[in-house]
C-alpha cells in the first residue's frame, strides 16, 4: 500500500504500481483500489486494504474514510483466477471485518458494477453512495458459490431477509435507483461521486456509527421460508448454489454475525472444490475465450452502423429489435406493403410485450419503434453497411436473393445469411464478392437469445468475420465462430439428440418421460416439449426435403411425421407431442398409441428405460457428434461448443457444458455408450475418431 500527501484523483488513471493506495488530504482520507480491469479482491488489494484501514484507525488525523476505485468499476468481486489455488492470508472475510469494526465512519463511493466480494465491502461500511449508473450484486451463485466474505450474513441485516433471499440466490444485480429503494444505498450521487462521498464520511464523524453486522435481522415464518426453498430448488434445476445461500441468509436472523460467517466460509470453501462450481467457471471464462479467435488478432472490423434485415417475419423481426435495442440504424424490407404491416405488428408486439412486463417504459418502447425504418424492395438498402437475411429457408430463394443484393451493394458492405442449416458457401458463391458473405445465426427470438454462430466459409475475409465478432459484441451476444457444416454446431448436435431421443420412445420411453429425464439433467425443458413450442411443422418440411436422400439403412422414426400429418404441430394447434390445456401440457393416450405402434412396426418388445439410461444415451449422442465437429475443425476448440450448447440450447451451465462434462463423466463410458449404439442403431452412429482417441490415450477434451 501506498500513502500519498496528495488530493485523490477523480476515478485516476489506473496506472499505479501498488493496487491501493492512502490519500491523506485532511479529515477524510481516500482509500482507492487498483487493480484494472475491475478491481478483483487480489491478495495484494486484500493487503494493502487492511493497512490502508488500519492506518485510519491508528493515524490521529484521519478522522473518516472513503473507499473508491479507479479505472472502470468498483470491486467486482474475488478474483476468479485465484479460487484453483489454496486460500492466501489476509482473507477477504478478515478484511471486510476490519473495516466494519474501523472506529472511523468507513464510507464506500460506488460506481459501476459492485459485485461479489466488493459488495461485501460495500455492505460493512458505515455509509454507501452510488454513482447513478453503478449497480450492485451477489452474483456468487452464478459461479456456483456462495458469498463468502459476509454477503449472505450482512444483506439480510441491512435490506431484511426476503429481499436478501432474493439477491443471493438469483445472483441478480439491482440498478443505483433500486439499491437506495432496497436500503442498499444510502445516496444516489448526482455529479462528483467522490465528493459526495467525503460528504456522508464528514457527517458521519462523531457519530454513533451503524456497523451492519450488530444490526438484527428479520426473521422469516418457518412455513414461508420452506415455501420460499422449495420455490428456488425448483428454478435451480440442480445448481446447489442458490439453495445454500437462500439457506444462509435465513440463518442470519438466527445466530449473530461471527456464527454466521464461519458456516457461511465453510459452505463458500466448500463449494470453491465442487464439480459445479468449476463448471460455471468454466463457463465465465469459455464465454470470453469465445470471442478471442485464433488468427483474428490484429484484424479490424469493418465499421457498422447502418444495417438492413431482410424478411419481416420471427426471426428478422427479432433481429431488427436486437439491432434497435443496441443503438444501430436499422432497416427492415419486405416484398410487399401487406408484408411489411405484418412484420412492423411483429416488431411492435414485441415491445408492447416488454412495456407490459415493465420491461420497458413507453417513452423507450417510442424511441426504439422510431429508430426502425420499412421499405419495400432491395433497392433501398444501397446505404447500408451489413445487410442480413432471414427469408424463408430455401436454397435457391437465397442464391437469388444473393445475386440481386450484389447489383445493389456497394463494395464493402458485408452481406450476411441467417439460415439455419444451408451452405453458407453455396449462397457466396451467388454473388461475386464470396468474401463478404458470412453466416450471422441467430436463435429464437432473436432479440433474447444470447447465441450467435458466425459462420465462416472457406472464402470469407478475416475482417468480415472480425466484423461479426464486434457486432456481436455491440448486441451483447456470445458468438461462436464456426464453419459451415449441416446445422452447423448447434443445430447438429441437436439432430443427434432429438434422434436419439426418437429412438429411446420407439423402444419402450413415453415422450413425457424423456422430457422428465433430461429437465432432471437440468434442460429447462425436454426435447418433446421443445419440438412442440418450436413448431413441428419447419421440421417437418425439411424432412421431407431431405427424404430423398436419407441413407436407406438410417433408423428412421416416423412419430413427428405422423403427428404432423393428424395435424398436430405443437403448442400452436393445441397439440403435438403433447395435449395443452390452459398452457398446461398433458401427456395423450393418442400419442402413445402412436408411439406403440411404431414400436410394433419396427418389431421392438417395449421395456421400461431409466432415467439414467435416457440421460448417458443422450449424453453420449451430443458429445460423439461434438466430437466430429471437433474432429472436422468445424470449430476449433472444445470450448466452443460447450458455449453454444449452454447459450442457445438450455445445456445446463452447471454442468460446464458437454465436452467438458464428458471429461468429468469419463471419456471411456461415453465411447462405450456410444459404440453399443452404433451396433443397434446402425449409420449416423460411428464413434467420432477423436473421441475413441482420447478416450484411449486417457486423454481428456481439456488437457
Ligand atoms: C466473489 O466475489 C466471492 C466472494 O464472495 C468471497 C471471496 C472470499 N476475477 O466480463 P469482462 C476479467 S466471486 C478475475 O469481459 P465486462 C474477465 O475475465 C466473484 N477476473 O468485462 C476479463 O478478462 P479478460 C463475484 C475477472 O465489462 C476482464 O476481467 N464476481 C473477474 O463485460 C473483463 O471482464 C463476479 O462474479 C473476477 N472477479 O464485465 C463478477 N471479473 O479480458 C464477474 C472479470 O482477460 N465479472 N474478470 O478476458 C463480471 O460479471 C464482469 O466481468 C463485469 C465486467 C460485469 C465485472
């Protein structure tokens, strides 16, 4: 730590040597942290933290303090990279008790994200000021921890135990204006955050000071707390995390703060060593690893601004709200007038949606439906910088649609595809610019979902690609780089899972009890339920499409056909795999029938299957198809499709993805799993070169 005889820099520089330093100015000194990029509590910030506060408390002349951040945060929490490693003196807990128990009013000066660990700070001061823009959280359970420097003990004692509940297990974070609602604020600062805090710290001095952890908490009615657990075990969906601090914030009414926090640090030390916790780790850090890729270093994006969508139906509808939402100048064509008014209804639905979940407030719903223009025809978008389709998903349409986009575009603007399955090459090739032509595949609805697949053929430019990447980033996507293959990476492992899961009623599981095993593998929903909010009828036509050149030795379940043909698609008629009553979804004798005749017809005695042979049946699908995509450099890194699986398909984020759950699981027991399919299931089921590999050198996806 360093001490400085100096007025403290507003929001300094950040390019200190020591990651907290003292400013001793007059009665309130300024302790500031450090340590870009957002301040992580370090060993070393957790040491120069308890000098610094312990200098305060000895120094006759200091007579309060502020504790302030440079750079772009305050604290965002614990440094990650440090939890593989054994804990280091001082502990953050020890710290965070200092300043509590400073006999000088603490004050923190908060401004943007106040996460984790440097909202615990937060909570032991004796006084909190937040930056307008600034937000605070306990997003511990979304690393699969719990907080462990006071959070779950001190928040229940300042915003009492329901709302504290609520934070801690959901790991969600709450704005400056709700925070001071909360009583997790004292003050909104208006202009100087600083300032304003040595205000509160000067007020604060000769008075009796309120020290968070001495304040009792309320105490929850034992029939509402066991509601309120049950109600966060159910939405967990098999994450341990949120239950364990639900359950340790109740405690805090119970026991006093020194009890609290020592089961709270064992619970937190515990779970720092748990398959969960570096499964969620895995997938912070894999979803920033997405966005660095290989050979893309040094290359500039093309700059974007202006963007047209093509197509005005769900998908381009979805995409021009995510485009509207993230500030660009967005046109939307059509073929037609009537076209348009459908596809402006949709936009419009969309946010009228929002404004009525209080998402949105009017005034923003207006801006955003403003900042969307319509045109009909192509020949309106010669200004625009990135153009993307979402027309309907037919090969020729797009090459023809391709073509004519290249007679109107100038050199320069990338031209983008949103098909699901086709060849994005196929489609370049349309034009004479293949260069500029990239796969930008969105997931439904398009404005929600955080999954982006680039997709790169062999001809793409580099910077095209690098312009997907920042516009992704402008969007607050996670993109995944890939090239093109049937589905790409998503959609194909996905066929291998629905095909299994085909395979697994035609043998003796009903629908609903597919569905129930994989929900319990933590899915939110399981594949049938799935097919019948999506529609079975796209699908439908596609394999149709396909019929024609599906290998005839393929196992081939023809339920979905056979409901579609009754006229069943879903939740939109009223019934596909399911029934629906009320938005309910009932299991239907007609289904099973169906079912159990095409059991009858393949000549199968129907048997009773576990839940865990759904699941390693399944599991064993995704990775052996992940693993070809590895195998076919589809993507590069095992990372990738753990992203895109845990982003746009429901993979539990718990479980870190497939890949890298299979290396936890044991490659081994997948390849057999897989090789005793291959053997009743015939083409479609070669195990994937790389994982008979692996699994035979002991060698591990992320070794
Ligand atoms: C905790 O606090 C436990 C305590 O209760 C108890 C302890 C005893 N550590 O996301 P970005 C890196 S648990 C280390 O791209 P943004 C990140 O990897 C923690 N590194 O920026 C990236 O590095 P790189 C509770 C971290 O502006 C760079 O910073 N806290 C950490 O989009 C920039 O990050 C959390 O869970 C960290 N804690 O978002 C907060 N945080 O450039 C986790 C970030 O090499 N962090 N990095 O890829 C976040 O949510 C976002 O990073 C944040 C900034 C909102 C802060």
């Amino acid at each position: 730590m360093t001490t400085i005889s100096a007025p403290s820099p507003a929001q300094a520089d950040g390019t200190a040597s020591e990651p907290v330093r003292l400013f001793r100015t007059g009665p309130v000194a300024v302790i500031e942290i450090d340590n870009p990029p957002v301040n992580a509590t370090s060993q070393a910030v957790r040491a120069g933290l308890l000098e610094a506060i312990r200098e305060v408390d000895l120094d006759p002349e200091i007579e309060a303090a502020v504790i302030a951040c440079a750079g772009r945060t305050f604290v965002a929490g614990a440094d990650i990279r440090e939890f593989g490693q054994p804990p280091r003196e001082p502990h953050l807990p020890d710290v965070i008790n200092a300043i509590e128990d400073c006999s000088k009013p603490v004050v923190a000066a908060l401004h943007g994200t106040a996460l984790g660990g440097g909202c615990e700070i937060a909570l032991a001061c004796h006084g909190r000021v937040v930056d307008a823009k600034a937000s605070f959280g306990l997003p511990e359970v979304k690393l699969g921890l719990v907080p462990g420097a006071g959070g779950t003990q001190r928040l229940p004692r300042l915003i009492g135990t329901e709302a504290a509940i609520d934070l801690v297990s959901s790991g969600r974070n709450v704005k400056a204006a709700e925070a001071l609602h909360l009583g997790l604020a004292d003050r909104i600062s208006t202009g100087d955050l600083r300032a304003d805090a040595m205000d509160l710290a000067r007020e604060l001095i000769g008075k009796p000071l309120r020290r968070t952890g001495g304040v009792p908490a309320t105490r929850m009615g034992a029939e509402a707390a066991a509601a309120k657990l049950g109600e966060i075990r159910r939405k967990a969906r098999g994450a341990e995390a949120p239950v364990r601090a639900a359950e340790l914030a109740l405690l805090a009414a119970d026991v006093p703060l020194n009890e609290g926090m020592a089961r709270e640090r064992e619970t937190f030390l515990e779970l720092r060593s748990s398959e969960q916790s570096a499964a969620l780790r895995h997938a912070f850090f894999a979803e920033r690893e997405v966005t660095r890729v290989p050979g893309l270093d040094n290359v500039e994006p093309r700059p974007v601004q202006k963007v047209g969508v093509i197509g005005a139906g769900t998908m381009g509808s979805g995409i021009a709200v995510a485009f509207a939402d993230a500030g660009f100048d967005i046109k939307v064509v059509e073929t037609s007038e009537e076209a348009l008014a459908a596809g402006r209804a949709r936009v419009a639905d969309i946010y009228d949606k929002q404004v009525a979940s209080g998402r949105l407030t009017d005034a923003t719903r207006n801006e955003r439906l403003a900042s969307i223009s319509y045109d009909v025809g192509l020949a309106t978008l010669s200004d625009r910088d990135l153009v993307i389709e979402a027309v309907f998903e037919d090969m020729e349409v797009k090459r023809t649609l391709f073509r004519d986009l290249d007679g109107i575009l100038p050199p320069g603007t990338v031209l983008a595809t949103n098909t699901s399955y086709l060849d994005v090459g196929a489609i370049a090739d349309a034009t004479t610019r293949p260069a500029d032509v990239v796969g930008l595949h969105f997931f439904s609805p398009a404005n929600i979902m955080k999954l982006l697949e680039i997709v790169k053929t062999d001809t793409t430019a580099p910077d095209v690609v690098a312009t997907g990447l920042a516009v992704a980033k402008r969007l607050r996507k996670v993109p995944v780089v890939c090239r093109v293959c049937d589905g790409f990476v998503g959609n194909r492992i996905l066929s291998r899972y629905r095909q299994q899961a085909e395979y697994l009623i035609e043998e003796g599981a009903l629908p609903h009890e597919v569905d129930a095993a994989m929900e319990a593998f933590g899915f939110p929903m399981g594949p049938f339920a799935v097919s019948d909010l999506a529609g079975l009828d796209i699908s439908w036509a596609r394999r149709k499409r396909l019929a024609p050149t599906r290998d005839p030795r393929e196992r081939y379940v023809d339920v979905a056909d056979r409901l579609c043909e009754a006229g069943r698609f879903g939740r939109k008629t009223g019934a596909g795999w399911y029934r629906y009553e009320g938005g309910k979804r009932i299991p239907d004798p007609f289904v099973t029938e169906l079912v159990e005749d095409a059991s009858r017809r393949r000549g199968l005695t129907r048997r009773p299957i576990s839940a865990d042979e759904i699941q390693a049946r399944i599991r064993a699908a995704i990775v052996n198809e992940a693993s070809k995509i590895l195998d076919e450099h589809i993507v590069e890194r095992p990372l990738d499709v753990d992203v895109v699986m845990m982003h746009g398909y429901g993979y539990p984020a718990w479980r870190g993805g497939p890949l890298f759950e299979a290396d936890r699981v044991g490659l081994q027991a997948i390849l057999d799993k897989v090789t005793e399919r291959a053997a009743q299931d015939g083409p479609g089921w070669e195990p994937a070169a790389g994982l008979v590999s692996r699994a035979s050198s002991g060698a591990r996806f992320y070794s």
